[in-house]
C-alpha cells in the first residue's frame, strides 16, 4: 500500500512523506527545496515531486492521499468555544459557527490542484482528512515503536481549532481524553512571548529557550498571562492570543498580544542583545510553560505513566527541549518519544501513518530521519564546476579520518554526506561541526559563519557510548530533543557546547545509522580523547538548512568557512591540508 502524506495545512512548513508497506521511505520540507524558511503559505508542489521520484512512484501509484486537517462538526464544542472567546471580532465568531470549515475546504482545492498539476486523477486514489492533532499524535504514537499503552500529548499553536491533546494508544488505536481550544493555547502563549521578545512566532521559539538560561524566572511573575487552575487553562486575551483590533501595531505589522502588555512589560525587544529584562522575561515564560505543560500532564496522564513510563509527545511544543528534560527526569516516565519532526512538517508522516494503521497496515518504529535528497561525487563536481565563485575543490580519500584532523586543529568545516535529514535538526547530513574542546570556536562560528546572536548555544554530536558518560541522565537521545545536565568532568572537556546552566542538547550517534559521521567521531576521540563535534545546521541566519550542493557552495561563499567536505569532495579557501 502507498500512501503519500501532506502537510502544510496550517499555511506553514508544507511538507510530503511516502510510506509503502508500513515503511517511511522518503519525505521533506518544502523550504529546503524552494529557500524559502517555513514556506508561508505555499503548497508542498517540489516535496511531492521529490519523494514520489525517490520512491520510483507515478501518481497513478499513489493508494492514498493523506492531509492533517479534517471538517470539524457544528456539533463540536470546538467552534462554539472559539466563537464565544472571540467574541470581541465577530466576524472570525460567526464564522466559526456559520462557515467553520472554510480553511478545510480552500486547503483540500488547493491540494487537488497542486496534485492535479503532478498527473494525479482526482478520485483515482482515497482522500483521507485527518484531524491535525491526531496527526500529530500519530506521528509520535505510531513511531515511537512503543507496544505498552502509551501516553499521548500534542502541545502547538492550533490546528483546526484544537491546541492542546492529551489521549493515549494502545494496540495501535488512539483515544482522546482531553483537548483544548482556540484561543487557549500553549503555544500560542510560548510564540506571543516570542514576539514580544523580537523574534519570529514559529521560528524564534527555540532562540526565546536558549536566551531563557540566563534569566532569574523568579524576577518577574507572568501568571497574568494564564489562569491556571490544575487542569483547565484559559489564556488572557487582554493581553496575548488576539486577533484584529486588539493586536499591539508597529509600522503597519500586527503581533499576536495587545498594547497592554507593552504597558505591562515595557518597549517589545530590539536587536541582538540579550539583556535585562528580557533574559528574565524568557526565563519567566519558559518557566510558565513548564508549569502548565507537567502539571496538565499529571493530571490527564499521571496514571497511564505510573502503568507503563511510555510518552509519546509532538507538536511544535514538543520541541522545547527544557520542558523535556524535565519530563524525563520524573522517575515514573522510563521513556518520552519526541517525534523529531514535531512541528507541522512532520504532520505529513502523521498524516500518512494514521491513514496505514488505519487501514490495517502497522507502520516501523521511527530509527533516523535521513530521509531527504542526496548527491553523488559526480552531482558535487558537476555544481563546483558550475558556480560563480569558482571553487577549488579535490576528491579527497579517507574522509574520517582527514576531516578529523582538519577539526582538532581549530577549523570549523562544512560537512555534506548522504541523505539530508528531516525536520529541524541537523543530524550529522548537513552540519556545520567544530572540535568542541578547541578555545572559542562557539563564538566564531556564531559571528562569522552563521552571523547569529552570541548568546546563542551549540550542540553536541557524541558516540552513543559516550553519551552514557557525558550526561548524568541516561536515555535515548538520537535527535536533538532533549538537553541533559553534563557531567563536571565534561564540561571542562567540551566547554563549547555545555550551555550556560550546564546543560547540552545532545545527538548521540549510532554506527547503524549515521555510520560516517560515527566514523568521524571516532577519529575525532583518537585525536583529543573526546569522542564529540561541535554540530550546527549548515545554514546561516534566517535560512533553511542547504539541501544541494548548489546551496552548500552558497552559503560556503557567502560565510567565513575555509573548509566543506561534500561526500568524498573537499572544498578550500586556502590552500589544501597536506594530506588532500
């Protein structure tokens, strides 16, 4: 059975995903494709094309077509929560109510368009809708290879209208318990904040976690913001989460909260500094969410966690990798699932892994995410000889061992191998990686390559066996979705990617999955006793992660890298080590 996922439903991070016999076999973010970040408003036309060709797939293949976005009934208490808590625009009340699944309908048109476009004979295959956050519950659930019942959360800005889900799987089917509504959202509350602090809602969310560290969250109390009561939540619209005349406006752009809170906190943050109160701020919201986010999961969940310590979360707020530490430090959770692709773009595996088990087909246990394009030695010469900036570039052997080298010398490089990764994480594909014991590496790559805030952490790539020594916690960690207190011994080893509360998000690599790169780190533990890189996304500031060389050589170009290693080809500013 083929069954071919799509997401951007929710008119951001579109996405495509093919399974065939319960198998992921391909699937991509549509910015990766097109350099554009997060695709605003457009349909996953280049992903589609994309996985249905690494597939070997024609349309008329295709089984099914799933999307993570379904009609919601007037019945629903959905649409008549949203109309009464919006009831100060009544234009988006009464719609609700009266025209409630508008956006369902003109997404599913221009998903029949888009595919019609592609050869695809509409009627040919089976259309399943399906709701988003069980989309995104499936995507964690069905992957998560867990076979005990399993708790369930999705914590994100809003899908249709739900924000928030609590539920549990078991024999592979999942049960609702409790969600919530549009405009109580967690979320949304995390990404308002994000925009007061002079980010983007729904790409500075992780730079608002990062600047938290360095905050006092006891500083400054943000309870105004919710009323919290144990197991209800509802947002305050007086100050965040609005829409229409009650957003704050500067120069023509409406934010997601209202001038009362700029009353209430003071001018929304400008530029890169991270200072007083700001840092405080931070520290206060990521503080709130916590709160919120473990106390509604004891109170829906607790039991199912005592009988069998399974977690499956996803959703955008499952990415905010503070919240799961926490999680796992309980002592009843002995594992928490973080699908990696939590935002809406792994919403097109959901999708399509809700469609499979629903059809009786079970689908794999997720094991890595290199599930994107890839590119031979001869695509990589071909696209050097190609561009502009002529770079001189030789096919080098010994790849490991020779960029090892390069590394505990001081030298960030650029390092392009195999199939790119899925979802927002560089895993050891397209990475920019350093030696995390060499004195400042951190900041020169946060300045002259990546031209990102100082503030800013970095992350480490570690053998799976080392992540057993270097963190205090021992638990999976093969996707960046967790931090981890380091051990006093490993923060002075590897200074340059323990954060400034002594925590680092880690990647502990596998030889199964990632065996170059674990090949690598190898090598780098023969040369400095530390089995660990430096691991940044190949990308500078307000880009996506390259995918083609082509995009590789730009950004190589355009930073103050001196080294890329594209599969087994070396690219230099200066001159060539002498081993190449």
């Amino acid at each position: 059975m083929v069954i071919l996922g799509l997401s951007g439903a929710i008119s951001h991070d579109p996405s495509a995903a093919v399974y065939i016999d319960g198998k992921l076999v391909a699937a991509v973010e549509e910015e990766r494709l097109i350099r554009d970040k997060h695709a605003k408003g457009k349909m996953p036309l280049e992903s589609t094309k994309f996985v249905l060709e690494q597939a070997g797939l024609k349309p008329e293949d295709v089984d099914v077509v799933a999307v993570p976005l379904a009609p919601i009934s007037i019945l629903s208490p959905a649409r008549w929560h949203y109309a009464k808590r919006y009831w100060y625009a009544p234009d988006r009340a009464l719609d609700a109510i009266f025209n409630g699944n508008r956006r369902y309908r003109r997404y599913v048109s221009n998903i029949r368009k888009m595919l019609e476009s592609l050869g695809f004979e509409w009627g040919k295959f089976e259309f399943e809708p399906v709701e988003h956050h069980l989309a995104h519950a499936s995507s964690c659930y069905h992957l998560s290879g867990f076979k005990e019942k399993t708790a369930i959360m999705g914590v994100d800005g809003k899908g249709e209208y739900a924000t928030t889900f609590f539920g549990y799987g078991e024999n592979g089917v999942i049960h609702k318990i409790k969600e919530f509504y549009d405009p109580d959202s967690l979320g949304g509350l995390y990404g308002a904040i994000t925009e007061y602090l002079g980010f983007d809602m729904l790409d500075g969310e992780y730079k608002v976690m990062g600047m938290a560290p360095y905050g006092d969250p006891k500083k400054y109390d943000l309870s105004r913001l919710i009323d919290f009561d144990g197991k209800d939540f509802r947002v305050n619209t007086q100050l965040v989460n609005v829409v229409g005349m009650r957003r704050y406006k500067e120069n023509g752009k409406g934010f997601y909260f209202t001038p009362e809170l700029i009353k209430w906190l003071g001018p929304r943050r400008k530029g890169d500094v991270a200072d007083d109160p700001y840092i405080h701020y931070a520290a206060a919201i990521q503080a709130l969410y916590e709160t919120v986010v473990l106390k509604l999961m004891d109170y829906y969940l607790g039991d199912i966690i005592k009988e069998t310590g399974k977690i499956a979360f996803s959703g955008g707020g499952a990415l905010n990798v503070k919240l799961n530490q926490k999680i796992i430090a309980r002592p009843e959770v002995k594992e928490l699932f973080v699908q990696p692709a939590s935002g809406d773009a792994g919403t097109a595996i959901g999708a399509a892994s809700f469609a499979s088990v629903k059809r009786g087909v079970e689908v794999e246990k997720m094991t890595h995410v290199y599930l994107g394009p890839s590119f031979t030695n001869e695509q990589v010469i071909e696209a050097c000889e190609e561009h502009p900036d002529k770079p001189k570039f030789r096919k080098i052997d010994n790849v490991p061992q020779n960029i090892a080298k390069v590394l505990a010398d001081g030298n960030p490089v650029a390092w392009f191998q195999g199939r790119m990764e899925f979802g927002p994480r560089a895993l050891g594909r397209r990475s920019i990686i350093g030696c995390p014991s060499f004195n400042g590496i951190a900041d020169r790559i946060n300045e002259q390559i990546k031209f990102r805030e100082r503030w800013r952490p970095f992350c480490p790539s570690m053998l799976d066996r080392v992540s057993k020594e270097m963190f205090k916690v021992d638990h999976p960690a093969p996707y960046m979705t967790f931090t981890f207190e380091v051990n006093e011994e490993w923060k002075e080893r590897v200074p340059e990617v323990v954060h400034e509360d002594g925590t680092s998000r880690g990647q502990a690599v596998s030889k199964e999955t990632n065996p170059r790169y674990y090949e690598l780190l190898e090598e780098m533990e023969k040369l400095t006793g530390n089995g660990v890189v430096l691991n940044t996304s190949l990308n500078r500031r307000g880009e996506p992660i390259v995918c083609t060389p082509t995009d590789a050589l730009n950004m190589f170009f355009g930073s103050d890298l001196q080294y890329l290693i594209m599969e087994d080809i070396l690219v230099v500013k200066g001159d060539f080590p002498e081993f190449a």
